[in-house]
C-alpha cells in the first residue's frame, strides 16, 4: 500500500462525502 499525502487522502475523503450526502439529499427529498 502506498502512502499518500493526509491532505490528498483528507480531499478525497471530504469529496466522497460530499457527493454522498448529495445524493443523499436529492434522493430522500421527495416532493409532497
């Protein structure tokens, strides 16, 4: 396994979430 930078990993990591919860959100928004 090769060693990365904390900050690359933390920038992955922080953009994984983001489009996690994204999609989260327009998913489980449903309008009434």
């Amino acid at each position: 396994m090769r060693s990365r930078p904390c900050t690359e990993d933390h920038e992955l990591f922080r953009d994984t979430v983001r489009e996690l919860v994204d999609a989260f959100l327009i998913g489980g928004r449903h309008p009434s």
